[in-house]
C-alpha cells in the first residue's frame, strides 16, 4: 500500500504525519482563530465608530482616539419656574404667583442646607431632569416647565394632579419604592408624551445598555439612591421620604479615557440640577469638572454609576438617533460571540 493510501505526507527521509492529526489540530485552532478575527473587526469597528464622532478626532495623531460623545442637552436647575400659584400655608410660605432664581434653593441667606431654603427649589430635581430632556426632545409650552411636570405627575400628600395649583412642597417626588406611586415614571410620560424603559433592582441597567443608550443619543434619568447633595436641607424632603426616593440627575455623555477595551477608567457626563455646584464653583464626590471646565455638568466615574442596584434610570422610547442606532448593538455582538468561542476551544482542549 503506497504512502498516500496510508494518508502519509511527504516522501523520502522525512518521517511523515497522518493527516488526521492535521486535520485534528487545524479543527481545534479553528474557533480560536474565528474569536480573534471577530474581535479585530470588532476593535476595527468600535475604532471607526468612534472616531467618526464629530470632534472627537485628534489631528495630531492619527492613531489616537479620544472617545468622548456628549449630548446637547441644556443644564436646568431645580427651581420653582412659573407663576402657578402655591397653596401651602405653612412656612416657609413661597411669594403668590411668582418664579423663583435658579439658586433659591439657598434661600434669601444663600447659604445652602439652612432654614430658610425654598422648599419647592429644594425638591424639584426631577422635575427639573425631566425638562432638560423634555427640551432635548423638541418639547415646548408647558411640557418643559418645572411647575407644570411636577403638578401633573405628583398625586400623593395632598396634591391635585393638572389643576393648576401646588397643593403641596418640600415633599419630592416617588418612584414606586416603598409602595409609593409613580410619581416620577408618570412625570416622564407626561411631559415627553411617550413611554418609557425602567431599569430597576430586577431589571439591571448594564455597561453594554448604558453604552448602547448613550451612542443612539438617549439621555437616562437617573434616581441615584445615595446621591443626595451633602448641603440639601434635612426638611425638603423629608429624611423618613429619602428612603423611598433619589436625587434625580440626567446621563448624556461617555468618556472612555482612550482605553478602548478597559472600562474600568471610564466617565459618564452628568447633568446634575442641585445649583450649589455651579454657584459656589464645587463638585460632588468623586466627580471631575465637566467639558470646558465646567462644575456642572461634570464626569462621574462610570462605577459609581452603577455601583447601587437599587437605583432606578428612566430612558424615553423616541426614536434613536439615525447615524448611530445599529453601530454599538453589532460591536457588542461580535465581543459575545468570540467570549463564547473562546469559552468552547477551552472546553473542548480540557474534555481531550
């Protein structure tokens, strides 16, 4: 029998292997191979990607990448903004039929935290969120002042939903925590006129998620659960409602420090409507100023984002912006797909 029909290679001196040892080894190369192709295109992708963001390009270096998108939004400071008229009888009466500064959450002393802090100015970070992504979003008239959303989502302590009238202030508003109402999901829709997504203590907000949300240009209202500014009045709201609520901010922004792959260094942009950092020029924990030197909005470490799971965000369900909505989803895709190859050459080396 000649060489070729024992399925030998190669004549002469040289010993010869069978080919299904060739053939062995090329089938257990190969889902390796595949993942690290997969992950090159995805680099390649994730490269272009985010180079193409307009100025987000270095044009002293061709190579590096600074990949850092920010939303337009307009920063809002929580404050009582029109002149409907407040009810509450009991001090601190607020002035009848009048708007207020956007620091009044200082009070007339201007110091932050003491007694004289106006109460609705105090509890209007959500309904301040609310109208810098209502703004965003093309919203106009009455769907993006402070006054109107929280009248139209609030329905505990007293208040009359739509009527007008602020039957209520220093009280903030609910999430569903505690078994409260929605007082903030029914806010949202009411001022965007559109549904919404919630992440919550069983539906998590991931990194993938958050990225995703960020690249097709949706802004995510954040209830952060231990994110109370440190010079907030103890009385607006309340310590025993704190517990059932958050202080609201809005994410529009993502910086990924130049390390592509590592997200261990990355920073949310954080559009934060507590006025204190703005006026006295300070930044709250572990935050870092914002673009252009800003004290608000300013970046916050991407762990401490989503360190709490018992923090609820919020995204509106408007169309995602046209140029970017299929470009992160397929890149996070392609990095899944190679994990699992790669978890399967593993596993198939160690059952041989």
């Amino acid at each position: 029998m000649s060489a070729a029909e024992l399925g030998l290679v190669g004549s002469g001196q040289n010993r010869a292997k069978p080919r299904v040892w060739e053939d062995m080894r090329k089938k257990r190369l190969q889902p390796f191979a595949v993942a690290v192709v997969i992950l090159l295109v995805s680099s390649g992708i994730a490269f272009a990607f985010l180079n193409y963001l307009p100025g987000n390009r270095k044009e002293s270096s061709p190579i590096e990448v600074e990949a850092t998108l920010t939303w337009p939004l307009v920063l809002n400071c929580q404050h009582k903004d029109s002149i409907m008229p407040c009810a509450v009888v009991v001090p601190p009466v607020c002035p009848v039929n009048a708007a207020h500064a956007w620091n009044d959450a200082a009070g007339a002393d201007g110091f932050y935290g003491t007694a004289d802090d106006c109460p609705h100015c105090s509890c209007y970070c959500v309904p301040a969120c609310i109208s810098m992504i209502a703004v965003y979003r093309g919203r106009i008239g009455n769907f993006v002042v402070q006054d109107q959303i929280y009248d139209n989502g609030k329905s505990t302590g007293g208040e009359v939903p739509g009527d007008g009238i602020l039957q209520t202030h220093g009280v903030g508003m609910f999430d569903g925590t505690g078994g409260w109402a929605k007082e903030v999901q029914a806010s949202l829709q009411w001022s965007l006129g559109v549904a919404y997504i919630e992440h919550n203590s069983t539906n998590h907000l991931t990194i993938f998620l958050l990225a995703q949300y960020i690249a097709q240009g949706y802004p995510v209202l954040w209830l952060d659960r231990d994110g109370w500014p440190t010079n907030q009045s103890t009385l607006y709201p309340s310590l025993s409602n704190r517990a059932d609520m958050g202080h609201a901010k809005v994410i529009a922004g993502w910086d990924d420090s130049d390390t592509l792959v590592d997200t261990s260094d990355d920073k949310c942009l954080i559009f934060d409507p507590w006025p204190e950092y703005n006026d006295i020029s300070i930044l709250p924990k572990n935050a870092t100023q914002g673009p252009g030197g800003t004290f608000d909005p300013y970046w916050l470490p991407l762990d401490d984002v989503l360190n709490d799971t018992n923090d609820i965000f919020l995204r509106d369900s408007f169309a995602p912006v046209p140029e970017f909505q299929g470009l992160l989803l397929p890149i996070v895709g392609f990095i899944a797909i190679a994990l699992v190859l790669i978890r399967r050459r593993d596993k198939s080396s160690r059952d041989e």
